[in-house]
C-alpha cells in the first residue's frame, strides 16, 4: 500500500480525470444520446476516432496490469500477450468487409455468415452477452488493482468503485460518449506507459543489471526469446490462442468495424493498430523487467506481479507525479470496460430481447432501454469479480475456455461457405462445453495445462473438429444473398422474413 498521506491527492487526481472525461463524452455524444445512436453513434466514426478507441480498448487491462505483470515474472515474456493481441487484429482485419452490410452486431455478422438463419443468431447473442460480461468483469478486476495497491481497502469496494466510475459516462453518452473519452484516454495511456518506461531502464541500472537481476534469481530464462526459457512454450502458445480468439470472439472489436464510416478506415485502424500493439508489447514487458529489477535493487517485495505497474508508477516518479500516472493504468482498464459494456448493451437489445419478445424496442424508448440494460451488465459484472484474481490467469483460464467456440464459428462462418447452422451449433456448444469442462473438473483441467499449457488450444481444435464434421453431414443453406441481408434486418425488428 501507498503512504496514507498521499492518498487524497489521488483521489482527488482521480475524481477530477473521471470529471473531465465524462465532460468530455457528454459534450461529445450531443445530438447522439437518443435512439440507436445511442449504441452506434451514427456508424461514421473517423479513422482517428477508430484507431484511437481501439487502441485504448486493446491495451486496457491485459496490457497495463497483465502483460507488465508477465514481465515482471517473465521477463520478456511480458510481450507474449501484446503478441497474441496483434496477430488477433491482423486476422480481424481479413472480417472488414462485412462493413458494407451495416450490421451493428456480431450477432447479426453470424446469422448473415449461416444463411441468415436466426437459431444461429439466438444462440450468438446470448453467448456475446455472457463473453461481454466477462470482459467486463476482467476490466472491473484489473482496475481495482489499482485502487487496492493506492488505497489498502478491501478489494470489493475497489470493484464496486471502479465499476461505478467507467459506467458513468457510458450511461450519459452511451457509444459516442465511449469513443470520445477513448481518444483522451489513449493519449494518456501512450503518454504515461511510454514516459514510465523511459525513466524504468537507467533506473533499474542498465539493460545489463535486468539481465543480471534475473539470472541471479534462477530465471535466466526470461531474458530469452519471448521469455520462453521461463514462461514455457506451450504456456506461450496457449497465452497467444487465448488472446487471438479473445479478439476474434468478443464483439468489442467487432463494434468498432461496424460503427466505422467505411470499410476503408476499418481496416487501416485494425491494420494500424495491429503494428502499434506489435511494437506496444515490447514496451509492457520492459516495464514489468524493469519493475522487478528495481524492486530487488531497493528490497522490495510485491504480493502479485499484477501490481508492477503501480510500483513502477509510484517508485519511480515519485508519489505526486506518479500518481497521476496511475490514473493512466486506469484509464487503461476503463476505456476497455466502457467500451465492453455498451458493447454486452447493444447485443442484449438488439439480439437477445427481441429474440425473446419477437419485437424490436421501439426508438423512442432505445436510450432508457440501454441504461436500464447498462445497469444490469454492470451488476452482473460486479458479481462475477467478487471470483476473479490475477489477470493473465483469468485470460488463460476463463477466456482461453469459453471464447475459442464462438471465435472458431464467426471463422468457419467467414471463410468457408459450406459451413451449416448446425455448424455453428456444434462449434459454439462443443467449444464451450470443453472449456466448461476445463473450469469445473479440477483434475481434467490440470491434465489439460501440463498436455496443451492450458485449455485454448484444445478448445479450438475440438471446436473447429466439431463445426466442420457437423457441416459436412448437414444440408448446405441454399439462401441467396438478398434472403440473408433480408433475414438478418428482420430478425432485427423482430419480425420473420
């Protein structure tokens, strides 16, 4: 825990940023507030507020406390998550084109991708909503670290805190509100992490004296390529598996192609942001070195690796300056939850209920709607961290298990026509089912991490085993283009086809 005396003026640091963001989203998001603009915000983002939401989305979490967290027990092996979520966006960008058919839901890319069919739609929007959950109880998780480091209260309060400073301006802004404080977020973000790692490296004595910090504690290894000698290189692939299909499978990303203004500034902002992640990646796992090599240096001991980057921010700068960069690492963990929650918020209204209903909300009653829907997410979210630790852990564990399903169907569903409903049935329910597997039955779960270095890899397999031997024993959709379009904006106002 930080000296008590500094606390207020983080709190007070941190009052003030969350002021000025919300400010920010509100002036931002007028004449945007209401109706489906609320979720879309118009779908004419910019590439500059594409590629600035994306990347304050895709280092978030992972990036500012689980890969610096990976450096500091891995050394290099702190860039294997920032890896992953590169070669994610480079394969998300082959999905762009889906931009000219105006979707606005994952949901609603699958049941285009299987015939237009809407069981496939159901099942999708309901499993998007569970994963947007997910993602954001794992933001939820990731900033509480940070008030638990500054602050020494109990942990629950630090979630209930967090949860409630990142809703905050997605209920009065909604999308546009997101966007527009990811801008100024992912300044902040760039600006602070890269100015931490600058002053890291002469401060922990030298490239020369990490090298040496590692070795003298048994883990020479971590200096090696990627840190395989001391993460393992099936801990590696499998950490890369989990973030690719973590990318692929959760509609976040998929929000930012189809509320892009055209399918040309999609794919330059996933392109652009895939290189920036590549070199990013680098950066994190040098200030988790660099954090552990200064924390020997002084004597120091942390409870978790997840705990580096506010070490790092509060040693190295001092606690008044540094302090205000931890309001970076929050901003990190913020702009992703934002943006998960009006993500979980827009497939729950425009997939889930009126699959459900039958009917489509009407206009007028879209942005009420959304608000009472954010309240609900944020809640369950809430509820969901109260069982949640580390947080490469929980990319591993939870997003390695239940996203490769989903991810392998929106594959198969975009690169192979012959693919079925059934398909898609098979992948989403055989994929889901192993990593439900892998969460539940200890035993199982340990034979899966010694064989494969954890459960994405062998979720994919049997997910994509299972889509394509189900496809090939079922009916190919004869549905024409135009039936598919058709059916999908259809299933959109609730009605049939």
């Amino acid at each position: 825990m930080l000296d008590t005396k500094y606390i207020p003026l983080f709190l007070g640091g941190f009052i003030v940023w969350m002021i000025f963001i919300i400010g920010v989203g509100f002036w931002g998001s007028r004449g945007k507030r209401e109706g489906e603009k609320f979720l879309t915000g118009g779908s004419d983002m910019s590439l500059f507020l594409i590629f600035c939401t994306l990347g304050a989305t895709i280092i978030g979490t992972g990036s500012s406390i689980g890969a610096i967290g990976d450096g500091f027990n891995h050394g290099w092996g702190g860039a294997i998550f920032g890896l992953g979520s590169a070669l994610g966006l480079l394969l998300l960008s082959s999905f762009v084109p889906i931009r000219r058919r105006n979707f606005i839901t994952m949901s609603e890319e699958a049941q285009y991708y299987y015939g237009g069919d809407r069981r496939v739609r159901q099942l999708m929007g309901f499993m998007m909503f569970v994963i947007e959950i997910i993602w954001i109880g794992n933001h939820v998780n990731g900033g509480s670290k940070y008030l638990s480091y500054v602050l020494g209260i109990d942990p629950t309060w630090c979630k209930l805190i967090t949860v409630c400073g990142f809703g905050a301006y997605v209920f009065i802004g909604g999308y546009v509100a997101v966007v527009k404080a990811d801008v100024i977020q992912f300044c902040a973000i760039i600006g602070g992490f890269s100015f931490i790692a600058i002053k890291a490296l002469p401060l922990a004595g030298g490239y020369d004296a990490i090298v040496q910090t590692f070795a003298a504690a048994g883990k020479p290894g971590a200096m090696e390529f990627y840190g395989l000698g001391s993460y393992g290189l099936l801990a590696a692939v499998a950490l890369i598996f989990s973030t690719v299909m973590g990318v692929v499978g959760t509609p976040t990303y998929r929000t930012r192609i189809y509320t892009s203004k055209d399918e040309k500034v999609a794919r330059r902002a996933f392109l652009g942001q895939s290189g920036m992640m590549f070199v990013w990646s680098f950066v994190t796992a040098l200030i988790g070195m660099s954090a552990y090599a200064i924390m020997v240096k002084n004597g120091h001991t942390l409870e978790s690796g997840d705990y580096a980057f506010s070490y790092m921010a509060t040693n190295v700068l001092g606690p008044a300056i540094g302090l205000m960069f931890l309001i970076c690492g929050m901003s990190a963990t913020m702009s992703s939850g934002g943006s998960d929650a009006i993500s979980g918020v827009t497939i729950l209204l425009t997939d889930v209920i009126p699959s459900v209903t039958g009917r489509r909300i009407a206009e007028k009653n879209y942005a009420l709607a959304s608000r009472i829907a954010l309240v609900v997410a944020l809640a369950l979210a809430f509820v969901i961290t109260l069982f949640v630790g580390d947080v490469i852990a929980y990319f591993q564990k939870v997003v390695g298990s239940l996203l490769p399903g989903v991810g392998v169907t929106m594959l198969l569903g975009r690169f192979w026509r012959r693919s079925t409903w059934q398909g898609a049935y098979a992948s989403v329910l055989s994929g889901t089912a192993f990593g439900l597997a892998v969460l539940m039955v200890p035993a199982f779960a340990d034979w899966v991490r010694l064989t494969f270095g954890g459960p994405a890899i062998p979720s994919t397999a049997v997910a994509f085993a299972a889509g394509i031997a189900v496809s090939l024993a079922t009916p190919k959709s004869t549905a024409s283009e135009e039936e598919r379009i058709r059916a999908v904006f259809a299933a959109r106002e609730g009605v049939k086809a």
